[in-house]
C-alpha cells in the first residue's frame, strides 16, 4: 500500500502525463475534478501549460449545485461503483477541517447549475459554450473541471 504522499505524487503524475501526451497527439480531452487542499495548485498551472505550449487550448467548466444537493448525490450508487466518497457525514467532517479549500481556479468560460438541467442538457450547454468559445475546428484539448 502506498503512503498518502507517494499516492498524491503517482497521481499527479499520471495527471501531467494524460495532459501532456493528449496534447501532444492534439487530442481532445475532458478533466474533471473537484478541488481539495492535498492538489498542489502549482499542479493545475503545470497541467495547463503543458497543453498550451503544444498549441492547444484549456476551457475551463465549472459545475455548481447547492449544499443540499452534494450532500444528496454523495449517496448515488454510481458513487460506490468507482470507489468514491460516498458517505454525506464523511464529506461534511471532511469539508469543516478543510480537505476542499483550494485556491481559485482560473476563470471559468462556462458556469452551469447544473441543478437546473437534467445531466444530457447540462452536457449541451457545456458543448454549445465550448463551440462558441474556440469554433468547431478549433476544438483541441478541453478541460472540464467540476467545481462542487
């Protein structure tokens, strides 16, 4: 079993090698994460000038939905199938000592609430932004990153 600090380096490592090699192969790509205190955020400016030095383009997404509605999700089965947080006690604890501050990210391009839309509209209007913002040709990398 790996420590918790040789875990959060094979992962961000695996991180900048999927930036890095996707826009390398000018592929189009989507991120998700939800941010927490154990991700340098030096890591995210890594990842993001990987994919620009190479010609491409990060759109960045941001995913919003109430307290309520975390804490509601938290507890769909899809959750546990991956191995995810799933337990809404165990989210709040950690969320009071501070395991999901983080510094801002850049500047969305598109905010979506996304307890306003069924998931399939939510993911057209995440197309619809990305199309507006960059063109049809243009689309080369895309970061998606969920923001609570």
């Amino acid at each position: 079993m790996l420590s918790q600090t040789a875990e959060y380096a094979l992962r961000a490592a695996v991180w900048r090698t999927a930036f890095s090699e996707a826009a390398a192969a000018g592929q189009s790509f989507i991120f998700t994460f939800h941010p927490e205190a154990s991700v340098a955020r030096s890591l995210v400016n890594e990842m993001i000038e990987s994919v620009e030095s190479r010609g491409g383009t990060v759109i960045f997404v941001e995913l919003k939905c109430s307290p309520a509605t975390i804490l509601a999700r938290l507890q769909e089965n899809s959750r546990t199938r991956f191995g995810k947080l799933a337990d809404p006690a165990l989210y709040q604890e950690l969320e009071k000592k501070g395991a999901f501050d983080f510094p801002a990210l850049p500047l969305a391009h598109v905010t979506v609430h996304t307890e306003e839309m069924p998931p399939r509209d939510a993911a057209c209007a995440i197309h619809d932004a990305v199309r507006a913002f960059v063109g049809d040709d243009a689309l080369k990398t895309i970061h998606r990153v969920g923001n609570r």
